[in-house]
C-alpha cells in the first residue's frame, strides 16, 4: 500500500520526495510542535513545515537558538517553549501555556535527544542515566501532559525518531540503544491504547545523519557520506502529511554507507 503514495527519487547522497497527486494531508492551518528544534534536523524541518502553512511552535532547551530560529521565521515568541524534557514541571508548563492557544497538538514531532557513544566499560552510571532520562523519559512526559489532550479529539499524529539504533544495536551503545529500544517499546504498547482513535504513531529508523550529534563523539565516521539534515527534515515533513485512510507505522532511512574507518 505504501508503494502507492510514498514516491522516492534517489541521486548522490540524496532524497527528493514528491507528494503530486497521492492523497497527502494539507498541513495548512494545523498546530505543529516540534520538540527539539532548535537541532539540526529541528531546524530545518520546521522551516518545511511553515513552508506548507502549519501554524508551528517550537521547543528546545537552549533558548537563544530558539528564538533566533523563531524570528526567522516569523513564529512569535508566545509560540516558542525554552524547556527541558526530563523535567517534568519544565514539560507541564509547556503543555500549559500551549494549551492556552490550542486545544490540542495535530502533529508533535520528538526531535530531542542526545548520543553517547563508548565502550561499556568507559561509560558512567550518569551518563546512562541521563541519556535515558533524555531520549526516553522526556518522551514519555510528553505523552503524560500531551496526549490527553490529542485523545480528546480523538486525532493527531506522533512522529519519533528512535534512530537505526532502536533496532540494530551496535559496540558502544549500550545506552543510547537501551533508550531507543525503550521509545520503541513505549510507544508500541501507547499504540495499542489508542486503537479506539484516530492518532496515529510514526517511528523514523534514521541512520547516520550529518549533523552536531556526531561533534562531540569520539568515533570515526565518512560524515560526508551520511545523510544531510535537510533530506532527513524531508521525510519528516513528508511522512506528517501521510494519507488519513491509513498510517505509516515505521520508515528505515539509511544512508548508502558511513562505515567508520
């Protein structure tokens, strides 16, 4: 079925998406968080989607980058969110104040997160726990204080991105595999909750991306063979328009190789 709508072109290290007649959902008018954004990835796919008329707020922990990004883009500051996901006060708040504006999220991406990548021997019980407390718990706080809200309507969409390595772990990440592997998990048995909506559950497999994540881990890569931030924004925006009368429930998007030598 997916054949039927989901178009790709591939050239030289790139994806070129085309979404002409396929039955795709305008994102026009609908209320887009991204969380996350001020990352890479963040970035450039919310410049995708206020491109295609959603009315976006934006969520990020470093609050200079958010607002920088947020003039560039014409968003006003009532819409933007300088807040930490494993704080649960920091993400009620949050959800407080955007639902002052809006009764519930059309689409919440969850871009946030971090990588630690090290021999298992090298790798601290602090650095373990906080990556779980990033990629893992903050999402889950983000469903405690969003998704009563979404099943109030009974519809939406919630895209994650657990990374190629919430499915196929590798030597040295053991924690950031074990964080994936829970989104994973988590999201599967929430899935099964909402079987009686209309909210819909997408997990992005993404390999290698070149983007910040990689500047400060200590592993050689062909970073110039990975794949670019704004193609991976592209499946994103792409996948947020996918056809109501079905759901995408996972994409792998892998770059060609980015062995590391």
């Amino acid at each position: 079925m997916l054949k039927k709508w989901l178009r790709y072109q591939q050239c030289a290290g790139c994806i070129v998406v085309s979404s002409k007649n396929v039955g795709m959902e305008s994102l026009k008018g609908k209320n887009v968080l991204i969380v996350g954004a001020t990352g890479g990835i963040g970035a450039e796919t919310a410049k995708l989607m206020q491109s295609s008329g959603a009315r976006l707020f934006l969520a990020g922990r470093n609050a200079g980058k958010l607002q920088e990004l947020a003039s560039s883009l014409g968003i006003p500051a009532e819409r933007t969110f300088a807040a930490d996901v494993t704080n649960e006060q920091s993400i009620a708040g949050m959800a407080q104040a955007f639902h002052a504006q809006a009764p519930a999220v059309d689409v919440l991406v969850i871009l946030s997160g971090i990588g630690i990548i090290k021999p298992m021997e090298s790798l601290s019980i602090e650095e373990f726990q906080r990556t779980i407390n990033t990629n893992l718990t903050g999402p889950f706080l983000l469903m405690k204080y969003f998704l009563p809200a979404m099943k109030e309507q009974k519809k939406g969409l919630i895209i994650n991105i657990p990374g190629v390595l919430g499915k196929v772990p590798m030597a040295g990440a053991a924690a950031y595999s074990a964080s994936k592997y829970g989104l994973v998990g988590m999201m599967q048995s929430i899935r099964e909750e909402l079987k009686r909506t209309e909210i819909r559950i997408t997990n992005i497999f993404m390999g290698g991306v070149d983007s910040p994540f990689w500047d400060s881990i200590d592993l050689r890569v062909q970073r110039e063979k990975m794949i670019r931030q704004e193609e991976a924004a592209k499946a994103i925006w792409f996948l947020a328009q996918q056809p109501a009368s079905g759901v995408v429930s996972e994409m792998v998007l892998q770059p060609f190789n980015h062995q590391a030598i």
